[in-house]
C-alpha cells in the first residue's frame, strides 16, 4: 500500500489493468481499462504519459519473459488507439517503438498469438491513421516501415503464416496518403504481389500461361456465382462459399487494392500486377482482377499497359553494364494482354482511343523491323475498336491514319535522292495501309464519311469495296459525288470498277442515277468502262431491257449515247418515274445541281435552266435578260417550243399577274408625292400640255401606271387651292381593296404595255417579270400599240381615291 501511495496516478492505473499470475492468456481488467481510457481522452496531456510508461513497463515484461503481461500491454494499447484516435499523433511514435521491440525479441515473435496481437494493433492504426503523419513525420515513417518490413520477415522466414501474412496486407491497403508518400508506397506493391501470388496458388487457373483469345470464366469462380445471377462475370463481390465461409482472404486483399476510388493506390496495384503477368502472362488473370476495378477508372489498366511499351528498356552497351540486370517487359505479352482485355466482355468508359492508337503506332513505326511486333501491333489496333467507346471513333482512327499515310508519302517524296529513306517509308506507308485493312476488315457498322473515302482511296485500291462498304448512307453533295466518280477513274482494275459503281447504285439510288447523269452529260466526251458502268447500272436501276440492250451495243461499238438516245429512255413517264426531272437535265444542262434538286419529289419541281444566265421567279415568268435570250436563241433554231415546257410548268393567269402589280403598289406607300412635287409637276404643265392632251384621249385604255402618270392637272391645282394645311400633307391613301375605273381590258393593256415599254414597274417589289405565251398574245392581236407613256416622270402615287373618284 506504501508504493501506491507515492506512484502517480497514470502508472497506477495502468497497472491496475493487468491480472495478476503468470498465465499466457491473460486479458485486460474491464473496468479498470475503462476508467483507463477515461482517464486518458479527459487529460490529452497524459496520453504521453501512458505511452512512456508502456514503453518501461514491456520493456521490464520481456526481460522477465512475461508473456501473459506482453499480451495485456497490446491489447490495451489497441483499445486506446481506438478510444484516442484523434490524438494519435501523440503516442503512435511510442506504440511503434514497443511493436517492433517485441517483433525483434526472439522470446516472443515465436508465438502467434502475440504476433496475431501485434496485428490486431497495427490494424486499428492503420483503420486511424492520419495522412499527416505519413506525409511529413520521419520518425513516424522511420517506425512503420521498420514494423512491416520485420513483420513481413518474420511471417515468411519464421513463421510461415500466409494468413497472417495476408492480414498485414490488408492493413497496409487502409493506410490514409499511403500511395502519396514515395519512401513508404513500395509496400503497396509489395503487398499486392504477395496476395496476387497467394491467390494464384489456391487457384491453379489463374497461373497457368494463357494468352489466347478464350474468354472462358474459371469454373470454380462461376460456380460460386451461379447461385445468384449467370448474367454477371465473377468478380471481387463474391458472396460467402456454400459451407457459409468468408472468402479467400487473398481474394479480400486484391478487392482492397484494386476496388478503390484513390487512382494514386490503384495505380501502383496495377503496376504490381502487371509486373506479376509479364513473369506467368494469364489473360484470365488480369480481366477478373479488371472487372473488379469501379468501371469508371478500368482505363488506367490499358493506359498503364501501353504505357510500358514506351518504358522497355534500351538494349545496353557492350561497355554498360548498369542495364544488364534489368528486367525487360516482353513488348509481345504486352500487346497480347491488351488485346485480350480490349476484346473481353469487361466494360470500359472513358479510354481516350486517338492516345492509345499514337502509343502504339508511334511503338510500332519505330519497331518496322520486327515483322512480329508490326504484326501484333496492327492486331492489338484492330482490338481498339472492337467496342465503340464514342460516336465517330473509327472515323477518327482512320484519319489519323490518313494523316500519317499523307505525311509518310510527303517523306517518301522528298527522299527519293537517299534510297535508304525511301526504303524506310515505303516499310512505313505498308505498315500502316495494313492497319487500315485491319481495321475496315473487321468493322461492320457504317460508320465513315465519303469524304474520309475519297481520301484513303489512294492508299487503299486493294480494298476500295470493303472500304465503301462501312461508308453512311448519308447522301453527300453534288460536289462530293463527282469526285467519287472521277476517283473511279484511278482505280486499276475494271472489275473493281464495275462492283464499286454497283455498290454506289445500291446505296445511293436515285441521286446516283441523276447525279451521274449530270456528271456525264458534263464530262463524258470519251467513251471509257467507268461510262458505261454507269449507263448500265442506271438501265438496271430503271429496268429498261431497251436501255441495256443500248449499253452493250455502245460499248461493243465504242460509241456513246447522244441526247436524243438518252431522251428516248427520260420520254415516257409511265416507263420512267424519273423522266421529268431526266428530261430537265438533259434539255437545259444545268452547270450545277443540288442534291435537294436531285432527291426532291421529280414531279412537282423544275430545274432552273443556267443556260438562260437566270433563274425562275415563284410565279412562273422569267426576267427580261431572259426573255431576249430565249428570242434570241428560237431565232437561230437552238432550241425549239418543246424545250420551254418543263422550264415553265407553272400558272399563267393574266389576273393574277395583275393582282400581284396591285399588291407591288401597295408597298410604295412610303413614295407618296408630297404636294410640293405636285407644284413642280403643274409647273410644268405647258411645256407638257400637247402631249399630255395627247395622252389623255386613250386614258380608258391606260394602265394603273399610265393614269397614275398622266394626271389631271386641272384637278391638282384645284388640289391645291383647297388644301391649306401646308407643303407637308400629303394626299390620302385610297381603298386598297379595288382599282376604280380599270376593267379587264386595261388589266390586259397594261401588261402589254409592260412588255413593250422596258422601264421598270416597281423597284421595291422586284418584279420585273413578263408573260410568256399568254393568252394576252391571243386577245390582243389586234389592239393598236401606238400609245406611249408621259415623257415626264412624275412620281408616282399611291393616293388614288381623289384622282378616279
């Protein structure tokens, strides 16, 4: 009792916590470790007073050999870790110190229940561990390596405990900012090598060598996965074993590593795995270890892959012996791994194609003379897009192969003069036409642009129908499909020729059958096979045994089909749907056509004839420039009537073209004379006043413009007299609904006189139009044309409500 009384109050109470005897499976008091831990999280100052005077008090235990006093020591020294965990920064250093003493002591680390102990502790530290201490303390970094590097020497020298083993491992995975600290994040590595092995040998399959394309689940995985859902590959989320068992503890260690979110732990567990693959390559190894990473960041796995392809080794020097102990990654295990992950049925999103496709052309271009690794290369590029990760992926992989074929080809140029240059990039445009074929060889969808067609045409003449094959169905501008069937012309062999006009028919149909039509009346001033391709698909297209029989005769003649020939097959409607728009083209020549033209409804439009250097207006009638052209070209007998039907398939009512010059008045309201410009007009009146009683004789007859024109300058002056509000006002605008005092004759002397008098009508409607072959031509045969308009131009008003009433 004497003792007690001078001990302090923190010893004391730990010392109340040991039992007493000498047992081995001694156990901490209860209440007295309570009060313990009390003690300790009500005063932070004592907790490094607790941790010193554990340090004195094992110390004293081991040299006495009491095992049982050792085991209470840890045990408590768990349970305040856990009580503590705020404050750990406080006594970690001096916990570590008692672990490794008792890890070191041969009287001790012989017994497993202490050593199962010791692991007990380092897992609470490890579950409370702040990142702080493993970012910045030495002494704390200097004391956890110390303990997992003795502790993995024990377990594998001493005590050859795998379990156990296996635990520490799993300890290491819950270490905070572990993989952030380089002087601690090689036991990452290290761990995970040594559960990836352990789990290797309690399953055979997983070691065995396979790099084939197999994508078989191991049966004893499956088997335990088929109790709940076939539907899904065996992964890290293993239910328990039919006995009710836990799983293999390996298979838990790989999950904490590998099924994390922290990309910086994640990284370096692959990078351990695999560093194990290259030693025993298993495919089925690496896709069940893959399908267990979170799906959003199984990339890092074929960046990683790729990654090491840049990172082989340079072969040493003769004199340089720094590199002869390395251990070269076999660029073949490589490439096949990725492969065989990039065709496995475990999703992947997110991976960059284009950065994976540069790598490993980039490895390949530089390795041209391994004929086994140019291979591989072209296979494992095949693999990349065996999924789609993104809309225009394959499009975009083959630019990038058209862009190096351009830029090889420029190189090959330029290196004509050194042969030894040429060689290379002959070696290079081979290699890389090659992945082209892979990758259109293996490629289903259509998915590529005529465009991106027309450019791999050069490169890929071989293959032009597999390659037209993947191209969308995507109907492309007139433009686009010109070069196609100039880019025929190019092409070696008549067969190909034949079947790639054959394919063109079949995609495009009735755009390839007009188009070309277009194309040809343009271009075909030589009969050639690509010609009569084309005639002979269109005569199938348009099933015309007359047409075929045409074709053959032609080509057997050498001799080309005229217009009228061709006219005879776009003549008749009820033989030809098509014969409209046919006829069109093949009576106007139009220069350039667009593909709406081309695939609109054939019978409802009308393609403007370039010939006239015009277009049609919406109402039908053709500009004046026209009109003298198309005079003009009657005259000389370039064209006849026919030729003006299907330029102007559109109504011609005399009426409606005077209802639209109606509507073309109303819009010049804002030109209203002003009553100054009728003063200026009256100012004039004798100089105009033969003329103008002249004119006014045939007012009748006139048009809307005539009387608008020759006014009543009687009544404008006395306009003038009545009206006092100022030079500003301006006369009223009339009922827009009807024109007074115009009847159906003038309505039809008004627009001969349209005809006849060249000036322009209405600058702001923009109509100058004309009609052509009328009814007008007919009933005005006889109406004298002497008539003309008032000399002076008087402006026009919109006010004609006074003037006619």
């Amino acid at each position: 009792m004497h003792t007690n009384i001078f001990t302090p109050k923190h010893q004391r109470l730990v010392n109340q916590c040991y039992p007493t005897g000498r047992t081995t499976d001694k156990k901490p008091k209860s209440s007295e470790t309570s009060y313990l831990l009390y003690y300790v999280n009500s005063r932070r100052s004592k907790l490094e007073k607790v941790s010193s005077y554990l340090i004195k008090r094992t110390s004293s235990d081991m040299n006495r050999r009491r095992v049982g006093n050792v085991s209470v020591t840890l045990e408590l020294m768990n349970k305040i870790v856990n009580s503590c965990k705020e404050n750990l920064n406080l006594f970690i250093k001096d916990f570590f110190h008692i672990m490794n003493a008792v890890l070191s002591n041969n009287n001790f680390n012989n017994d497993v229940s202490i050593i199962e102990l010791l692991e007990l502790t380092f897992n609470s530290i490890c579950t409370n561990l702040d990142g702080a201490l493993c970012s910045g303390d030495m002494e704390f970094i200097r004391g956890y390596s110390t303990f997992v590097d003795s502790f993995f020497k024990l377990l594998t020298e001493k005590l050859h405990n795998d379990d156990l083993l296996l635990k520490c491992c799993h300890d290491i995975s819950l270490t905070n900012s572990l993989p952030g600290n380089s002087k601690m994040n090689h036991f990452v590595a290290r761990a995970v090598k040594f559960a990836i092995v352990k789990f290797q040998e309690r399953n055979p399959t997983f070691k065995a060598l396979s790099l084939t394309s197999s994508t078989q689940v191991p049966v004893q995985l499956l088997a335990k996965r088929l109790s709940r859902t076939q539907t899904r590959p065996a992964g890290f989320d293993l239910q328990n074993t039919a006995n009710g068992d836990e799983p293999d503890i390996s298979l838990r260690v790989i999950r904490a590593f590998f099924g994390t979110t922290e990309t910086d732990k994640l990284r370096l567990s692959i990078n351990a795995l695999l560093d194990l693959l290259q030693l025993t390559p298993n495919k089925e190894l690496l896709e069940f270890i893959c399908n267990g990473i979170p799906v959003q960041l199984r990339y890092i796995v074929i960046i990683l892959l790729v990654q090491q392809l840049s990172d082989i080794s340079i072969p040493p020097t003769k004199n340089d012996d720094s590199q002869k102990n390395l251990k070269k990654a076999d660029p073949l295990v490589i490439l096949k791994l990725t492969s065989a992950l990039l065709i496995s049925d475990i999703s992947i999103v997110g991976l960059s194609v284009l950065d994976i496709m540069r790598r490993l052309l980039k490895f390949q271009l530089d390795n041209y003379k391994n004929s086994e690794v140019v291979s591989q290369c072209a296979l494992t590029i095949k693999d990349l897009n065996s999924k789609t990760y993104y809309k225009e992926q394959t499009s975009d992989m083959l630019y990038e192969l058209v862009i190096r074929l351009k830029s090889t080809a420029d190189n090959s140029a330029r290196g004509t003069i050194n042969q030894g240059i040429s060689a290379k990039e002959k070696k290079r445009t081979d290699i890389l036409t090659n992945n082209v074929s892979q990758l259109v060889k293996y490629t289903a969808q259509q998915c590529i642009s005529l465009e991106l067609f027309m450019e791999l045409i050069p490169f890929t003449k071989h293959m032009v129908i597999s390659l037209f094959n993947i191209v969308e169905n995507e109907l492309p501008s007139t433009l686009t499909f010109n070069k196609l069937l100039e880019g025929l012309f190019e092409l070696p062999e008549e067969e190909t020729q034949k079947i790639l006009m054959e394919k063109i028919f079949e995609k495009y149909g009735k755009f390839a059958l007009l188009s070309g039509l277009t194309f040809f009346l343009k271009n075909g001033k030589e009969p050639n096979s690509v010609y009569y391709f084309y005639h002979m698909e269109a005569a199938k297209f348009l099933q015309l045994d007359d047409y075929t029989n045409q074709v053959q005769y032609k080509r057997d003649t050498h001799s080309m089909f005229t217009k009228d020939d061709l006219l005879n097959y776009y003549s008749d409607p009820g033989s030809n749907k098509y014969s409209k728009i046919g006829s069109q083209l093949l009576l106007t020549k139009p220069t350039h056509v667009s593909t709406s033209d081309l695939i609109s409804d054939t019978q409802g439009r009308t393609i403007t004839p370039d010939v006239y250097g015009a277009k049609s207006i919406s109402n039908g009638f053709l500009s004046e420039a026209m009109v003298k052209t198309r005079n003009d070209d009657k005259a000389n007998n370039n064209i006849t009537d026919d030729d003006q039907t299907p330029a102007l398939a559109t109504k011609t009512s005399i009426y409606r073209m005077v209802s639209d010059d109606i509507k073309s008045w109303r819009s010049m309201k804002s030109r209203t004379p002003k009553i100054s410009d009728l003063k200026k007009a009256a100012s004039r009146k004798k100089h105009s006043k033969e003329h103008t009683d002249k004119d006014t004789s045939h007012l009748g007859l006139g048009s809307q413009s005539v009387k608008s024109r020759v006014t009543n300058i009687t009544f404008l002056l006395h306009e003038l007299k009545t009206n006092n509000d100022g030079e500003n006002d301006k006369v009223q605008d009339p009922d827009d609904d009807y024109v007074i005092g115009l009847d159906k004759a003038g309505m039809i002397r008004s627009q001969t006189a349209k005809l006849n008098s060249g000036n322009t009508i209405s600058v702001r409607s923009a109509r100058n139009s004309v009609l052509i072959n009328s009814p007008s031509d007919r009933i005005l045969g006889d109406i004298d044309d002497a008539f003309e308009d008032a000399p002076e131009d008087i402006a026009i008003s919109t006010s004609r409500g006074k003037l006619f009433s």
